[in-house]
C-alpha cells in the first residue's frame, strides 16, 4: 500500500509530497504460503517492509530509503541487523521458497481437461556491479568477462516457466559458475516431473554438467567433435557443416515468444566426444544459402528440431529476468559488507520477483508508465 504524505518545512515554500510505504494483507498471506512459520513476527515484520519497499520504491533500493518510506518502520540498523546478524536459518527459508515456488508453478498444468503445459527450465549467469574503489565486500571480486575486467559480484540463476507462470530463482556463493548452476538444478530436481528439459548457452555444455540426467537443450560452440550415426570418427562440428549439401536442410517455423521464424535446419543423431548417450545435435540456417550454421545440441531424442528449437526459444526468460532484478528490483544497490548479509540480500531480492511475477500472473490487465514498467498493487 503507498500513502502519499504532504510536508511543508516553511510557509512560504510549496508542499513536498512524500511516499510512505505500508505492508498490506495480501503481501502476509503471499509470504505465509511460502515460508509457513520459519521466521519469528519480529523478522517477519522486517521481511513485509523490505519487500514492499523493494517494490514500491523507485531510484535505488537501499535500506536506509525502506526504512524511511515505511509506516511505523525501525531503524535502519535494525534492518542491517535483520540481513547480518540475525540468527534466522538461511537454508530453511530458501528451501521453503524454492519447494513453493515449483509447487506454484507447476500446479498450473494440472489443469482437468485440457493439454499439459511443458516445464521449461532456463539459466544464465549475471553480475552486479560494484565500484572499483569499494572495499571489504566479501563476495565482490574482479573478473574477466568478454567485454574486461569487472568488479562485481558473480550470481547464477535460474527461470522455470510453466503455461502463463514462471518464476526466477538465483544463487550466489563463492564457487565456479558450473558448480552453482548444478548446485541450483539439484536444489530443484526433488520438486520437478522427471524428464524437463534446461536450456542454456555453449558455455554450460561441459560432460560435467550434461552427466547429471537432465534432458539438455543448449548451443554449441563450432569446434565441438561429433560424431554422427553410422560413421567411425569425430570431427569437428564446423566440419560437418561443410560437407552437408543444401537439400538436406529443410524451412522450419519455429515459435518464439511473440512471433514465428523461419529457418533452415537439419538434424543428425550421434554423440558428442566425451559423453556416451545418443543425442541429437541441429544445424540451423537463417537461409538456405547461407553458409555459416548455428549449432544445438537435444539430449531428448523425440523431439524434432523444430520443437527442440521452440523450447530453445524460451531461454529469453531469464535475461527478462535479469532486467528486472537490476534494474527495477534493485539487486546492486545493497550496503551489506558480509557474505551471510548478502546471500540474505539477494534471497529476499529473488523473493520479491516471485511476488512480482505472482501479481502479474493474478492481475488480468495491467497499467503501464511511460518507461513501459508495470504498476504493481501488492
């Protein structure tokens, strides 16, 4: 709820509006049915305002200003405390989070009578940069990316997107990229039907993590050895794709989002070096005369290219995902020093895109600003 306060420090000067920020009803049943009773009132209470300040403040998303906006709220360091300090079980209310957020998820191809909708599981990494003068942030460290170096923290996470219902899931730790994104699809893995597909880019597609029983959708890099059903060597895929004639690619429209795309693919079944299991691998044109080719690899053997390349399609989730926790949830703008404090941080960020993504799916029509960000009534 947001209450619009007038002050006027001098007479003669105009009033300065003032927004004040309110938990309300809706936001305590929303985190009841996720974390049931694993906070204390008092935490609860900090849990309510930092949300509806994550959400309803505009500019950055600092403490201080949540706490200041919040009707009735405490001190600023009683909220740092909350993050650092508090001895409330991080691990309890991630796994509570996560088990409520497949179950909701989920449930909404469970419908009677009517076709199950495919769960579809994306992921990426991201960061969130820090200054190059800040010091004693003990997750943030320099890293080497393709466009330099950066002083960030580094965080993987996740999309699951089922019908009309999806939800964001992140993970930050001192750790290797690989390792968090298997630690995060374990995480889930109790939760989900057997066999749902996870789509992600070529720099995931290692043996490690293709080892671990998921169905894979993913790219691949052009120097990746393949080898293809009936042959008795590998070579590279860029290789293949210089000896295949024009008439073995086939027109496929495969659905996005918004639009279908027209394009010229070709599937062959065969392993790749390293991995033992039978797996499809898509060459894929823009036209049929083009001469470079992209390169997908579908450990899921029934399905076509064309329904590989769908599904593919949905890996845009998560880089949606990342324009809102930036830039409208405020996923950088935390003070906290600690790596508890900032594990907490950006749990209850990731928290409030759940109940974001919630509203939306709950509202029916949705006003925009002139920016073209949502309104959301909590």
């Amino acid at each position: 709820m947001v209450v619009w306060s007038g002050i006027n420090s001098h007479p003669k000067k105009s009033t300065t509006m003032v927004k004040i920020i309110a938990p309300t009803l809706k936001l305590a049943t929303f985190l009841y049915f996720f974390l049931k009773r694993s906070l204390t009132k008092p935490r609860q209470r900090h849990l309510r305002n930092f949300i509806e300040g994550i959400l309803m403040i505009e500019g950055r998303k600092t403490l201080s200003r949540i706490t200041r906006a919040t009707l009735n709220g405490r001190h600023t360091s009683s909220m740092a405390d909350f993050f650092s300090q508090s001895p409330w079980k991080t691990n309890e209310v991630m796994e509570n989070v996560r088990r409520g957020m497949v179950h909701w998820v989920t449930s909404a191809g469970k419908g009677r009578g009517k076709k199950i909708d495919p769960i579809i599981i994306s992921l990426d990494d991201s960061y969130t940069p820090k200054p190059a003068s800040s010091k004693h942030f003990e997750p943030v460290e320099w890293f080497y990316d393709e466009k330099g170096y950066k002083h960030a923290v580094v965080f993987v996470s996740l999309h699951i997107r089922c019908g009309k219902r999806s939800m964001p899931v992140g993970k930050v730790h001192f750790s290797t990229k690989l390792q968090l994104v298997i630690n995060l699809l374990c995480s889930i893995k109790p939760y989900l039907p057997q066999g749902q597909p996870a789509g992600f880019d070529s720099w995931y597609a290692s043996k490690t993590l293709l080892a671990q029983g998921w169905h894979v959708i993913c790219s691949l890099k052009s120097n990746r050895s393949f080898q293809s059903s009936g042959s008795c060597k590998y070579k590279g895929l860029s290789r293949h794709a210089r000896g295949m004639r024009r008439k073995r690619f086939h027109p496929a429209w495969v659905k996005g989002a918004n639009r279908s795309t027209l394009y010229w693919v070709c599937l062959k079944r065969g392993t790749l070096k390293g991995i033992r299991q039978e797996v499809g691998v898509i060459f894929s044109k823009k036209t049929s005369w083009d001469k470079r080719c992209a390169f997908f690899l579908c450990t899921d053997t029934r399905l076509s290219a064309k329904e590989a390349l769908s599904l593919y399609t949905r890996r845009w989730d998560v880089e949606v995902d990342y324009l809102y926790l930036k830039d409208r949830l405020g996923l950088g703008d935390f003070r906290l020093r600690s790596l508890e404090g900032i594990r907490r941080y950006f749990l209850l960020v990731f928290f409030s895109g759940v109940k974001r993504e919630k509203s939306l799916t709950q509202t029916p029509m949705q006003s925009r600003n002139t920016d073209g960000s949502n309104k959301l009534t909590c």
